[in-house]
C-alpha cells in the first residue's frame, strides 16, 4: 500500500510542472557587451590577445581573459553607466618580458528589466547602448579604434563592439 501511495504522490508532482518552470535559453539571461578583437592593419583578419585583464570602476570586479579574439564584460543594471579599465598584456618577445597597455571605456545605457516567466524570472535588457573610449590616444594605450554595432543589447548571439589593435 506505501509503494502505490509513493507512486501516486510523485506521479501527481510531476504532473504538477508547468512548462514554464524549468529555465534554459540564452534568451532568459541578462546579456553581457560581447566584444570582438580585429587586426588594425587587416580589419577582417581576427586577433587573438595573450592576455586582457578588465577591472571595473565602482564595483569590485576583475575578469581575466587569455588567448581569445572575444571578450564579454557585463554591465550594471541599477545604473545608466559602466566603466572598464581594459589591460592589454603583450609579450615582448625577448627576456619573457611582457609589456601593458592600458584603456578605460565608459559604457552608457538605459536598462530595461523584462519579465521572461516564473522561473526565469526577470532579465535586462540594454537601450540606447554606447561606448566611449575615456583615456587619451597615446604610446600607452591599446585600442587603436573601435566600431560599435548595435545601440540595443537583448543577446549574446553576436557581438555588440569590434576593437581594432
């Protein structure tokens, strides 16, 4: 009599499910600012980098990404605005020495939170997106120009900016 009682009561839970209840999908994440890496010199060609550290200002948060043409940066949500200190780490190729190049990006925005469904729950969505590169043109910074795709962040399924260095 317990087996046929157990069965029932899990057979009735999981009945109880509703489609919405499980939560999967790009589509339900708060997308971060996807940016690609392209050669200065070739722009179609992309350019992996060694090393970039990124250290946002305001929040404590550092991301490190290594031997990748693609970094991804996530932005506040409770703000209009973002920045990152972008370090780029090049070896020099003799004595292992590596050198750093430095450039701060101030992202500005309008963020909207969505309502995906009961397990998602919400997500923010970015309008009116833009990039502005904050440091002077000089021997010490990296980023040589830049390109920005798209004034509205909803995904992750392409990139948002492209950096030429």
């Amino acid at each position: 009599m317990r087996k046929i009682w157990f069965v029932g009561l899990l057979a009735l839970g999981l009945s109880a499910c509703e489609k919405d209840d499980i939560c999967s999908g790009s589509e339900s994440e708060t997308p971060n600012v996807i940016i690609g890496l392209f050669d200065r010199l070739d722009p179609e060609i992309r350019k992996s980098a060694v090393k970039i550290a990124a250290i946002a200002e305001g929040f404590n948060d550092t991301l490190i990404f290594r031997s990748t043409s693609t970094i991804e940066l996530p932005l506040q949500i409770n703000t209009t605005e973002t920045t990152w200190n972008l370090v780029l780490y090049q070896p020099t190729g003799s004595n292992n020495d590596t050198i750093h190049k430095t450039d701060q990006l101030r992202f500005t925005y309008t963020p909207e939170a969505l309502y995906v469904s009961k397990a998602c729950g919400y997500k923010t969505i970015f309008h009116e997106f833009n990039a502005v590169k904050t440091t002077s043109v000089s021997d010490a910074t990296w980023i040589r120009s830049m390109n920005r795709l798209t004034n509205e962040l909803t995904n992750t399924d392409n990139a948002h900016l492209q950096f030429y260095y």
